[in-house]
C-alpha cells in the first residue's frame, strides 16, 4: 500500500507517529493511521472506516498522494494523483485542503502538487491564484511563470506576491534595523568616550599590556568607545544575486532584505541579479515587489561577470561589503571569478559568500568553488533570514562572521 508524504501528515495531524503511540488511545492511533496509509487496503490494514470530515480529509490527501481513478478504484502501474485537468476543479481542492489542514500543510501539499502533478499551467489563472495559500515557494514559481503569465493573471500574481512580501518585511525589518543600525554605531569608534559609552571587551583588549599582575587588574590608557554613526558617515552594501531556478526561495528574501537595507540612510545599498547577464536593479529597491518582477529565475550562470560589475561600482573598498549569494556553479571563467573576490579583499571589501539565504538549509552547491572561497578567506555557508542580520551586522563591524555550526549545515571550511 502507499504511504502518504510524513511531513504533511505530522503536520496535519501535529504528531509523528511515534508520538502518537505514546501518547493516544489505540482507537485514535489507528484512525491517524488509516488517514496516513490511506486507500481501501489502508481500512484493511487497521480495521478502520472513515466517515465525514475524515473521510473528506482522506480524499483530498488521495487526490494528490492517492493511487485511485475518478472512481476511486485502484490504478495500475505507477502512482499518480487525481486532481483533474481543469481549473475549477483544482481550485476546489485547495479550498478543501485550506479547510481541513493548518496553514504549513497546505503550503507543502501545494508545492507537491506542483511539482508531482504539473500544474504550473493552471497558475497562470486568477481563480487559481486566488485560492492557493501564498508562501515564499509560491512566489518563486510566480516569477519562474512570468515571462508566460497572461495580462489577465499578472495583477493577482503581484497581488499575491505582494501579500507575500509585507509579511516578510513585517517579521525581518524591524530586527534587521536595530542589528545593522547597532553595527553602524559601534563602527564609529571614539578615543574619549564617556564612561557610559566604553566599550569594555575592545578596552581590556587593547590594554591587556598594561595589566599590573600584584593588582590583579588592567590599567585603561587607552580608552575605546562607541560612538553615534554620523549622519553623512555611510557603508556600502552590494547585493549579488544568482538568480538561477535552484535560487528562488534566496531571491525573494534577498529583495526584501535589499529594500530594508536601502531604507536606511547610513547604507547606500546596491542590487545586481545575474543568470548568464547581469542586471542592476537599484532603481527598484523602494518596492521589492518591483524587484522581484525584474528578475528572471532559470538560465545559466556567470557569477565572474557578475563580480566585475559590482567591482566596478566599488568606490570606497574599506567600507564597502559585498554579499554574493550563490550555489557557485560557475558557468564563466573560474580562476577570474576568484581572482575577483582575492583583489577585492585585498582592497578592503567585506565579502560575505552564502550559498542560500532561506530556511531550507544549503541547496546542492560546488564544493570546489566553496573551499576556494573559503582559502581566500571568504567561506560559503547557508544562511537563514533570522540569520542575516547578524551576518551584515559582523561585515560591517569587521569582525568574523557567526558561521552557522558545521553539523546544521556547511561552513566554508570545504566539503564536508
């Protein structure tokens, strides 16, 4: 018999199944495991029947995981979902699994859908879209779908992808301020703080010469101390991003993460997406919605003639930090690209090489390219959103980057 995709059904049903053992009466295991294993030999197999919001249940998790007709018989050969070809009908699924599943459920089921039964099509119509449950994944198939998307879909594909994006700036801008903001003022360093304004761990450090060992202490001579950043004082940040398909959940963040940076006055922030050509998408960075609909998911990848525009737009390398966002299948010239981030460091520029920047950890990348990296001092790790505003935060200040733990995800130390 087949068993149904176990990330939906612990999402729906809030347990795995060696939680449920635990801690449910035997009637109601059996039931959870009638809806897991589903079809007629999943009722044989543990003696139970569904009926009502069980049985409707059961039917949405067959139309998709399911190996029955229209009719509900078994088919044959390989197993295939039952949605139907038609809009409509789809539409009326996604109203159903919105019904009888949480939120985090429907967004997979959804993406399934997608991906095992090819209906990447029907998204190009407005009554589809508006039943989906709209997430980052959802947003990166609208974008790949662009170019094909008809004039009567685009405005509730931005629609969506708009609702999308004021959740994320809800959740990610207000952190993200205060951590940027914070590294700008510790940045500003000053020699004669006041007393409330030492920063004591770069003090002590600066004056660990002095320490009088029959006093047990450390003599402050030279006093080191934060600072408010100046108005007219600014960093520079370079956003590069690869925006090849395997890089959609990574593009969505970043545009939004480059429309909060660009709202703050101390950061001049830049914006550059590439596939085989590059493109600078500065202008849009008031509506990261603008931005994304600017990009072009798929296609090749040339991440060396990337760098050397955002190169060439570097005019204060000491204060200037680059983030490429990249699995690092070069598709250019790879002794240039690395010839690139060696002259850049050497200038002076932050460079900061993150693999992913979602929360699905790091996608299939080139291990090669990554130690290369990681020799010239620029390691390449994935990156979380929660994350990111302390990675900007330690480019800023200098300081080394909070490289997630090796056992959670790579580290830029090379191939694991």
């Amino acid at each position: 018999m087949a068993v149904r995709d176990t990330e939906t059904e612990k999402g729906a049903e809030g347990m795995t199944g060696h939680e449920v053992s635990e801690v449910l009466p035997e009637e109601e295991r059996l039931r959870r495991w009638r809806l897991v294993l589903g079809g007629d030999r999943g009722a044989e197999g543990t003696g139970v029947s569904l009926s009502g919001r069980d049985l409707a249940m059961d039917k949405a998790l067959a139309a998709l995981y399911g190996g029955r007709d229209g009719g509900g018989q078994p088919r044959g050969g390989r197993r295939q979902g039952g949605l139907g070809g038609s809009a409509p009908d789809v539409a009326r699924w996604l109203g159903d699994i919105r019904t009888y599943f949480p939120t985090s459920v429907v967004q997979v089921m959804q993406r399934d859908a997608i991906e095992r039964l090819g209906l990447s099509a029907l998204l190009l119509e407005p009554e589809m879209l508006e039943a989906v449950e709209a997430d980052v994944h959802l947003v990166g198939t609208l974008l790949s779908l662009n170019k094909a998307m008809p004039e009567t879909t685009k405005e509730t594909a931005r629609a969506v992808v708009r609702k999308v994006v004021e959740e994320l700036e809800k959740k990610l801008a207000a952190k993200t301020r205060q951590t940027v903001t914070g590294a700008l003022d510790r940045s500003a360093r000053v020699s004669r703080p006041r007393y409330q304004n030492i920063d004591w761990n770069r003090t002590i450090a600066a004056n660990l010469k002095n320490y009088l060992p029959e006093y047990r202490t450390v003599v402050p001579e030279k006093l080191i101390g934060y600072g408010r950043a100046a108005r007219g004082v600014k960093k520079d940040v370079v956003l590069c991003i690869d925006q090849s398909g395997s890089m959609a959940a990574s593009v969505v963040y970043a545009s939004v993460f480059g429309a909060v940076l660009a709202s703050m006055r101390s950061l001049d922030t830049r914006l550059v997406v590439f596939d085989t050509s590059v493109v600078d998408l500065t202008d849009q960075l008031d509506d990261p919605v603008d931005v994304l609909f600017g990009t072009r998911l798929g296609g090749g990848t040339d991440i060396n003639r990337a760098l050397a525009y955002c190169q060439s737009k570097i005019s204060r390398p000491s204060e200037t930090v680059v983030v490429l966002i990249s699995d690092l299948y070069e598709g250019g010239i790879k002794d240039e690209m690395l010839k690139r981030v060696a002259a850049m460091k050497a200038a002076g520029v932050q460079f900061v090489t993150l693999l992913a920047l979602s929360d699905e950890g790091a996608p299939a990348y080139d291990h090669e390219h990554a130690a290369a990296l990681a020799a010239l001092g620029a390691p390449a790790f994935a990156c979380t959103p929660d994350l990111f505003p302390e990675i900007m935060a330690a480019a800023i200040e200098k300081r080394p980057l909070p490289v997630p733990d090796p056992e959670t995800g790579p580290s830029g130390q090379g191939p694991r």
